[in-house]
C-alpha cells in the first residue's frame, strides 16, 4: 500500500540522536556513529507456504505477555490481502508462530485488503491494537482490545479517511502513549495534507475510542530536502520519559526510501516538539531491506526493553521481519 517511485538510494551518514533507556527513563545523547545493530545478519521472519503468509511477513508489534514476548506481524497472501500473524519468544530473538492468524478481515471496511501493522499497548489489564483496515479503496486508523492477544474485539474505526482539520485522504499508523497528561490519553497518527504529503497527526481521547483532533496542522510535517520529506509516520507508541515523550517515527524521501527518526515532545504538552533528528540513525543496508515487496524500506514498528538492551523490530522492504538492538547507555 505504499506509493511507489523509482527509487534511487543515496546513502546518508549516521549523525543519531538516541533514547536509551535507563531505569528512570530515557537519556539523550548525540553522537556521529551508529548506535542501533541488527540483532542477527537474516530475518528472524519470513513469509512461508503458500496461504495467508506467503508473499510477506513485516511489520510487527511487540509487547509483553505471561512471561513471554509476543509479536504479532502484518502477513500479506499472494492476493495481497492481509492478516496479523502472532508469534511468541524467551528471548526476544527465537520466535514460534502460530499456524494460523489470530486477526483477519472481517468487516466491510477490512474486506478485500485486509488488517495491517498494528501497534500494541497495554492499559490497565487490557490490550489496545491500533491497526489499518483496508478495503481496497480505503485504509482508515482502526482499533481492536484483547485480554489475551488471540481473541480480539473491534472497537471500530477511529479516524475516518478524507475527514479532520488538514487530512486530506487516509488514515493509518495510530501510536498511543500509554499513559494520560492532563486528564487524557494522546495518539500520534499519520494522515495525507492536501499537498499528498503523508505527515503526522495527534489526537486525544478520555475512553481510548472516541478521538478528538489536537492541532490544526501536522504535529510534525514533512521537511523538504530530508530523510522525511515525503512521509513522516509513527513508529512504535512513545514513551513518557524525564526527558519528554519519546517518539520513534519512519520518514520517506521523495524516493520513497524509508529511514529512521526520532522526536521528542514536551512530557506537559504533546503539541509541543522539544527535538527531532536532522539525519536518519538506521536506514536500509542489507539485502533482504533492499529487495522485497517495496524496495529500500525499513519500518520499526516494536520496540521494547530487555534486560540491558532496547530491542526495536522492523519490517525489511515490507516483506521480513527484523531486530536492531542498542546496550550503550550514554549520560546527559
């Protein structure tokens, strides 16, 4: 469901600004060499048979579950229709799938493109999965609760496409802060502005449902001439930290290339932007995030903290999963 460009690739240095986490939070640091390493060299999923994992496995969340981490990863078939596979680890690295998937089209605005990249949190005993429903002609930002991972319970779609204060088109990508400010929960989103950037929105709410638009423009809009001039889209769901919340987000050039950035709002006003990074700190380099259903794309949508590590899971030119990992902790 991506636009599609020729894509020429210009390789850009890695000049990062990090969130590392500490047992207090996040710390800043700026440095000039790369930070973030792939966990392993090959995807740690990829498609298989011939049914409704065939063509693609990306796109994955992560979170938490019974003593394990759970992933659930967007799977397309050879029809293009996508469903959320679910998978589960000890370690965060060595994952089992189920054989079947645990999310499937269902309703008239999923049928006939499928559910796709979903965004996990976890609020009281509840889990909350922000996900695409597409219907070959819509994709709008839609919501899902479990007590389990498996068994989910749709909550209907929370921004309708072609309708807000500056979207112009879809809506996608909904990445909800876990915690409340000011009385209510806050969600980063991306939507299309009338000039057919895909640019980042924010929403609040007080029940998790029910949505109101927070700004009258992009929270954080396309740079032209940048990484992210083209798409600024929210990654995993930011964390509130000393420092601010921290949000990582995927930005596309006008090549479509598809790198990683960093943003941070202010922890008192999610308006409000504190920083966000001049250069990608990871961005395509191997094979199998070269060459795939969309060339030259990597896309974090997971991310979690284990042990001495910051573990982040991202889909490889929308067709394999993959970890990066960071064990540096640098001091303000």
């Amino acid at each position: 469901m991506r636009n599609r460009l020729p894509v020429i690739r210009t390789p850009l240095p890695f000049t990062l600004l990090i969130a590392l986490l500490s047992t207090t939070g996040f710390l800043l640091a700026a440095t000039q060499q790369e930070i973030w390493k792939r966990v392993s060299q090959t995807p740690v999923i990829s498609p298989q048979g011939t049914g409704w994992e065939s063509a693609g496995t990306f796109n994955p969340a992560v979170i938490r579950h019974d003593n394990k981490i759970v992933m659930l990863y967007r799977a397309q078939d050879a029809d293009g229709v996508s469903r959320l596979g679910y998978a589960d680890s000890a370690d965060g690295s060595h994952f089992t799938r189920k054989a079947e998937p645990v999310f499937a089209p269902e309703v008239p605005y999923e049928m006939g493109g499928g559910v796709e990249d979903p965004r996990l949190v976890k609020i009281a005993n509840l889990y909350y999965m922000t996900y695409t429903g597409y219907n070959k002609k819509d994709a709008q930002l839609c919501l899902a609760t479990s007590r389990d991972l498996i068994h989910w319970e749709r909550k209907g779609i929370l921004l309708p496409a072609y309708k807000g204060k500056w979207n112009a088109a879809w809506t996608k990508s909904g990445a909800i802060l876990s915690e409340k400010i000011d009385g209510k929960y806050w969600m980063y989103w991306l939507g299309t502005s009338r000039d057919h950037k895909d640019e980042m929105g924010l929403s609040h709410s007080y029940d998790l449902v029910h949505w109101t638009e927070a700004t009258e423009i992009p929270v954080l809009p396309a740079r032209p001439g940048k990484f992210d001039s083209r798409v600024v889209e929210p990654g995993p769901p930011p964390i509130l930290a000393p420092e601010g919340i921290v949000l990582i987000y995927n930005g596309a050039d006008d090549n479509l290339v598809y790198r990683t950035g960093i943003a941070v709002f202010d922890r008192k006003d999610p308006r409000k932007l504190l920083y966000r990074s001049e250069q990608p700190f990871f961005e395509p380099q191997l094979e199998w995030e070269k060459v795939g259903q969309v060339p030259n794309v990597v896309f974090v949508e997971g991310m979690l903290k284990d042990a001495d590590r910051f573990l982040f899971y991202y889909g490889g030119a929308d067709k394999f999963v993959g970890i990066a990992e960071t064990h540096q902790l640098i001091k303000k």
